[in-house]
C-alpha cells in the first residue's frame, strides 16, 4: 500500500474518531487534512487506481457520517432553541398575571 493512501486510511480513522467523541474541532482540522490527502492521492490514482479507489470511497462514507450525524447535531439545538422560546414566552404570560 502506498504513503498516500496509509496516510489518508489514517486521517479517515481519525476522523471517525473525531465524529464519535463529537469533537468538531478535530473534525474541522482533519477535514482540512482530508482535502490535501484527496489532491495527495489524485496525483497517484493513475498509478494504483484499483487502491485509490476503494480508499476513497471508504472516506466517502465517513463523511457520509460525518454529515448524518452533524445534521441530527443541528435539529437538536434547533428543537432545544424552540423549547426555550416556548419556555421564555409562557414565563412571560405567566409574569403578566402575576
């Protein structure tokens, strides 16, 4: 296996690792990382395309992932500021009555 794919099977490992402690700014920095393995390992796929491939579709499905879950993420805080909005108005009927 070549550099370049070890290298990006590693940054595709730790992205994974990054999305399961929901830690967003390891996320941010290895994405950046995942972007220079991609023009890394474009440069080589007309050498060993069969690996290139499959390395790149297994990245494809972390960010896959990555996208599923940063989206349940997001309708989460969206559901939680609706809550609160709910809470802060009804505070402010019930401060009307009082």
């Amino acid at each position: 296996m070549s550099e370049v794919i070890e290298r990006i099977e590693r940054t595709r490992d730790a992205l994974l690792a990054a999305l399961a402690s929901r830690d967003w700014d390891a996320v941010g920095a290895l994405d950046l990382e995942c972007r220079i393995c991609v023009e890394d390992v474009l440069a080589e796929a007309l050498v060993n395309e069969v690996e290139v491939r499959a390395s790149l579709e297994e990245l494809l499905e972390v960010y896959r992932q990555l996208i599923d879950v940063a989206s349940g993420e997001r309708q989460s805080i969206v559901d939680e500021m609706a809550q609160l909005r709910q809470a802060k108005n009804a505070a402010k009927v019930y401060h009307l009555f009082t």
